[in-house]
C-alpha cells in the first residue's frame, strides 16, 4: 500500500518539527468528509489545581456555515446512537 506508506512517511517528518502550540484560545479549520470545513472557535481550560488537565471547548458562530454544520453532525450521530 503506497499512500499508507507516504502518509506514515509524511507524518513522521511532520513529528519530527514538532510544531506544538500551547495556545489558549484561537480559531481552526477542520476538514470534515460530510460536511466540509467548518471554522471553530476553541478555548482550552485549565484546572490550576491540576495543571496536566485541560478542558477544550469548541463553538461555531451562530447562523454560520460552520454552526449548520455542526448542527448537521450532531443530528447524524443521534440517529446512530443506539436506543438504551
């Protein structure tokens, strides 16, 4: 399998720079395979009894293109969440 090979390759050279932000707030763009490419905006919370823990929290802004899409995945995942 070629592109198994080249993508293990890729990212291995991308570990490698190790381009790791500890960032608390920002915006990104995820690429999704059903709903394209939402923009979040994420904040990270961290516990300062207990700095190794962090809460992330991600929104969409209201009325967007990214907020239906995650309104969109969020009513997918309901339909597959199995009745318990």
């Amino acid at each position: 399998m070629a592109g198994g090979a080249a993508a293990r390759a890729e990212f291995r050279r991308l570990w490698s720079e190790h381009r790791v932000k500890d960032k608390g707030h920002g915006r990104y763009l995820y690429r999704h395979p059903l709903v394209g490419e939402p923009e979040l905006a994420y904040e990270t919370l961290r516990l300062p009894d207990h700095p190794g823990l962090a809460l992330g929290v991600h929104t969409a802004d209201e009325d967007s293109a990214s907020h239906t899409a995650l309104r969109l995945l969020t009513t997918w995942a309901d339909q597959e969440t199995p009745a318990g």
